[in-house]
C-alpha cells in the first residue's frame, strides 16, 4: 500500500476527496496472476474500474479484456486503435471478449465487424446474433454454484447445465460456430470449491458435446478471484495451485481463460477524504466526511463491500458512525467503526483496497462529484 505520509501528501497537492491509482500495484496483481496461473490468460474485467489510464496499464502489461458494453470496447480499442488493420483485428479476436449474455442489437451491429468473441446463455440471443452479429465467436455461459460469494451472479445468467448442448446444437444450426464455455463463480468467492465443481460440470459438457461432433476449444473460468480485504481471505496461490491442479487433470490441452476484475484492481487504489462534519447524536460520535456511498464508497451498496476508515492521526478510539456528505441517511459508510475521537474538522481520513466497483460506479447525486483521481507509478 501506499504510504500514509504520501498520500497526505498528494491530498494537500489535489485536494480531497482523491481517488489514488497505484500503477505499481495493478502490475503486480496482474504479475501474480500470471505467475500462479501460468495456463490462464486473464482477460481483465474493465467494469471493475474502467479507468482508460488502467486499462492502459494493463495493456501494456499484456492484459486481454473483458468488456461488457460498447463504451468499454471504445476504452480498450482506443490502445489498439493504430496497430495494422490485421494485426489490430487478430488482437481483438484473441485478446477481447464481449462477456455479457445479453446484447442489445445496436450492440450487436457495432460488434460484428469486429468478429470478436462473445457469450450466450439462451436461444433468443443466437437469433440476435445469426442476424446482427454472424461473424462473432460464441462461449456458452453456463450457470455455476456462486455459494458463498460475496456477489451472487447465477440467478441472472447462465444456461441451465443440461440444456447445454442443446443451446450448441442451436447455434450450430444457426450457422454459428461455438469456441467453448464459460461461467462465473461470484465475485470475491472464499469458497473455492465452486471453481471446483464448475469445471467438473465444464467437464462434463465437453465431453457430452464431443460425443454430438461438437469440439470445444476453450473454457472461460471467468472472475471472482477474491481481493485480500483482511486475512481471512485465504493467499491466492492456494486457490491458484486447487485450479492448476484441476485444470491440469481436468482440462490438459484446452485453452484457459479468465475475467478477473476485483483481483486486479481492488488493492491498487486508496481514497482519501476529509472530516467535514463532527457531531455527538444519541450518544454517538458521528464524522461526517467529503465521500460516501454515492461515490467511491458505492460499492457498500452495489458490491456489498465494507471499507474500513482510518485516520492518519493517533488517539484515545471510540466506536463511531461514519457518515457521506449527502442529504440522505441511505449515505451511511459505517455504524460502528473505531476511530481516534480527537479527530477534528479538516482532519483526513483514508480506505485502503477500494480500486473495485467503486469509483467506477460513482455518481453525481446531490451535485457531489465523483473524488478526483491521482495516477502514481505510471
Ligand atoms: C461476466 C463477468 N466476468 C467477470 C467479472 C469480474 O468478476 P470479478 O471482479 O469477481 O473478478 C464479472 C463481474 O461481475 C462478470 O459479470
């Protein structure tokens, strides 16, 4: 992490609240990936945070991408955008993947030229594609256990397992060819079992599509590779050395992907804010500080993630309320979060390992700003 005393130090330079990128820490996260899970190429998940100074970073670490909508692929294609034509086209084909199961058909008509790689979970989106999109690459998306995941994704997409090869079958007939599978475990899965059993159940799909003249090329083991938010989340090479062993048994000689998003960019990015308001209610210190939950703190609400707040300043501790600068009491950080009761007006305070799924759903409620951002380490 960065230092406290820098990151004071770029607050008094910037102002608050500010949103700090450490590039040095995404090439990291993306190195540890790669080290741990040598046969897996990930395709890093840009709604996660979709920073065109990040995604830039990871370009040009040799990161592939997972892109969700057509602003995405604008913030990946524009790294590309002067390659040859050729050369551009075999990165998009190789390096994107369009990771969303429904796609509008405005979507679609973008896409096509393109001939990228997209998923599908059902018979209306093949229609779709034959007709707006027929020079698209298919991946199954298959539903998966998301048991214990801290975002559960599996009662919105994915295909039922046994109607899997029927949904092949139906894309073959429709003219369209389909490259492999894919699934999503849930995002910031502790429980590592249902990588486990997801690629069983992938297993088994191959083989069933085999056996109907169906040669699947590549499995597609998405995100959910959790962010080391405390130490109860078990060091990621444990989970690397279950997948590579599995893999390895499982699936020797397929072509691996992955859609990591939180991994890559959760513990890159610090927020600092400043203390606007203190008061005492029911008995309660309450702060009040410049950032809350319609900003970078968004991810409480949408991802169902907690920030810790920290002061940079010591003193005696008492449990208090942490509260956002908006007018509703929705903008609530924490209830019962210890801090040094001395804090005072103008004092800073900061939440480490809030790079996923927070600023990038960030709004401008009540006329507050999404929190500047800072590059460091580019
Ligand atoms: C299709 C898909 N791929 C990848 C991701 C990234 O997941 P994570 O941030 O858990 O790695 C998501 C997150 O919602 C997703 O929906």
């Amino acid at each position: 992490m960065i230092s406290p005393a820098k990151l004071k130090k770029l607050a008094k330079e910037h102002g608050t609240p500010l949103f700090v990128v450490d590039h040095e820490q995404l090439r990291h996260n993306f190195g540890q990936f790669r080290k741990y899970l040598p046969r897996v190429q990930p395709y890093f998940a840009v709604k996660a945070n979709s920073l065109p100074e990040i995604v830039r970073t990871l370009y040009k670490a040799g990161s592939s991408f997972d892109v969700a909508s057509m602003p995405e692929f604008d913030i990946v294609y524009e790294n590309i955008k002067d390659l040859p034509a050729k050369e551009r086209q075999a990165y998009i084909w190789d390096k994107i993947i369009y990771a969303n199961p429904i796609k509008s058909q405005a979507t679609l008509e973008r896409l096509d030229e393109y001939k990228p790689l997209v998923t599908y979970d059902n018979l209306a989106e093949i229609g779709k594609i034959r007709k707006h999109a027929p020079h698209a690459g298919l991946a199954l998306r298959i539903k998966v256990s998301n048991t214990g995941a801290m975002v559960e994704l599996s009662s919105k997409f994915g295909a039922d397992p046994g109607e899997s090869v029927v949904l092949i079958q139906a894309a073959h007939d429709a003219g369209l060819i389909v490259e492999g599978l894919s699934f999503h475990v849930g995002s910031q899965t502790t429980n590592f079992e249902n990588y486990v059993q997801a690629i069983h159940l992938a297993r088994g799909i191959f083989d069933e599509a085999a056996s109907r003249g169906f040669n699947l090329k590549l499995l597609d083991i998405g995100g959910g590779f959790p962010a080391r938010y405390d130490d109860d989340v078990k060091p990621f090479r444990s989970l690397a050395s279950k997948l590579n062993r599995e893999l390895d048994r499982l699936f020797p000689n397929t072509e691996i992907l992955a859609e990591p998003g939180r991994f890559m960019v959760a513990t890159a990015c610090t927020l600092v804010a400043t203390i606007i308001g203190k008061a005492e209610r029911g008995g309660k210190l309450c702060y009040y500080i410049d950032d809350g939950v319609y900003h970078t703190f968004s991810g409480i609400i949408f991802d169902h993630c907690k920030y810790p707040v920290r002061a940079f300043k010591a003193g005696p501790t008492r449990i208090c309320s942490v509260f956002g600068p908006t007018c509703d009491a929705l903008d609530t950080i924490a209830l019962a979060e210890e801090l040094p009761e001395t804090l005072e007006l103008g004092d800073l305070v900061y939440s480490p390992n809030i790079g996923a799924y927070s600023h990038a759903s960030s709004t401008y409620f009540n006329g507050f700003p999404p929190a500047t951002v800072v590059h460091i380490g580019q």
